[in-house]
C-alpha cells in the first residue's frame, strides 16, 4: 500500500475529492474525479463528466490527463495521479499509456 509522501498528498486528495462532491452535488453527475500533480502542485484537473457531455468516454482520468499533456506534452513521468475510486480498465490504460510512472493515489490506498 502506498503512503502519502507528504501533507500535499492529503491536500491534493483533499481537493480531488472535493471537485468530485462538486461535480455531483451541483451538476448531478457522477462523484468521479482527478487531479494530476507534480511536486505538489495540480497543474490540471477534472471531474467526471460523462453525463453532461453525454459521452461514456469523459471520464475524469481521461480528461486530467488529457489536459496535462496539452499543457506539458505526452510524458507526465513526473507527475502523480489522485483519484476519487480506482481507475477503471480504459482509464488504467491512458494512465500507463502517458508515461505515467509515479502512480496513482485513491482514497482506499492512502
């Protein structure tokens, strides 16, 4: 099991579940988003957004990732990932796709 490095990994956990309860409470979607960060700081950001764009495929790993490589290119070696929920098997696969290495965090493994 991983352990926060850090209080900025609470913090970070902290805000990824607080845009998820966002999302859900105020959009009526599902409580499902992600942070993506590197040395502490969220560079992007994003809830589910599935029902609103009414695409199965916006997840919110999709779309922080997606973001993250607009703004620093395809290889996110640096960065962590929190997550509300274990990523599913699409969102697994982007992941480890992005050159991702540094993991990813959800409540369960904090």
């Amino acid at each position: 099991m991983l352990k926060p490095n850090s209080n900025s990994d609470l913090e970070l956990m902290q805000r990824c579940i607080a845009l998820a309860a966002d999302a859900c409470i105020n959009d009526g979607e599902y409580p499902f988003a992600a942070v993506i960060a590197s040395k502490g700081t969220f560079p992007c950001e994003s809830a589910n957004r599935a029902k609103r764009d009414r695409d199965v495929n916006s997840h919110a790993e999709i779309a922080a990732l997606s973001k993250a490589q607009l703004m620093r290119g395809a290889d996110l070696s640096d960065c962590t990932m929190y997550a509300t929920v274990e990523p599913c098997a699409l969102c697994s696969y982007a992941i480890r796709d992005s050159s991702h290495r540094k993991g990813c965090l959800w409540p369960s493994r904090l």
